[in-house]
C-alpha cells in the first residue's frame, strides 16, 4: 500500500513505516503530521487517482527529526573577465516517519 502526497512543491510516494525527508515545516519532535494533498494511492490491487485530490484518503505520520542538508556550492564563473562568485547553502528539512495511510 502507498500513495503520493504533495508538500513544498514536490511529489513524494510514501509507504507506511517509512521515513521521508521534505522541505522544512514547522514543529517540535514528536508532533503530529497530516498530509492533505493526497495526489493518488494503491491498495496492491486497484488504484485511485484524485481529480486533482483524493478526499477520502488520509496520511498521518510525526515528525522524527528538523536539519539542515548537506552543503552545496554555487559557483559562478566568466572565463576571462576576473568574474568569480563562491556561495554555499545548506537546505533546511523535516524528517517525518509515515504512521499510517487511513482510507
């Protein structure tokens, strides 16, 4: 059983008992998560696709852990103007563990 939720932007299959690494949301270890965009779910033998959400499906799960990424370089560079930029980033996450799939 899985199903494909939405949250900052991006798509994500999850299944039950999974953790999963999102955009940062708000919240203390330990709360209760709730998905609402719920964008289509298997049950293994038939498939609901919602039009453009499913109502009736639910995906609950808390959150284990708030971070920040790896750190990724921006460099920007124009061959032979003396044009260099070096910038880094580190992108804030939320660590949810996936608790149930309620249909």
């Amino acid at each position: 059983m899985y199903a494909v939720v939405a949250t900052g932007g991006k798509q994500y299959k999850v299944r039950e008992g999974e953790i999963l690494r999102i955009e940062k949301i708000s919240g203390e270890i330990g709360a209760d998560v709730s998905f609402d965009k719920i964008l289509m779910f298997s049950d293994g033998e038939s498939v609901k696709i919602g039009r453009p959400v499913l109502d009736d499906v639910a995906v609950n799960g808390h959150i284990v852990s708030q971070g920040k990424a790896k750190k990724i370089i921006v460099f920007k560079y124009k061959r032979r103007k003396r044009y260099r930029r070096k910038q880094g980033h580190r992108q804030q996450f939320t660590a949810i563990q996936i608790d149930n799939i309620k249909v």
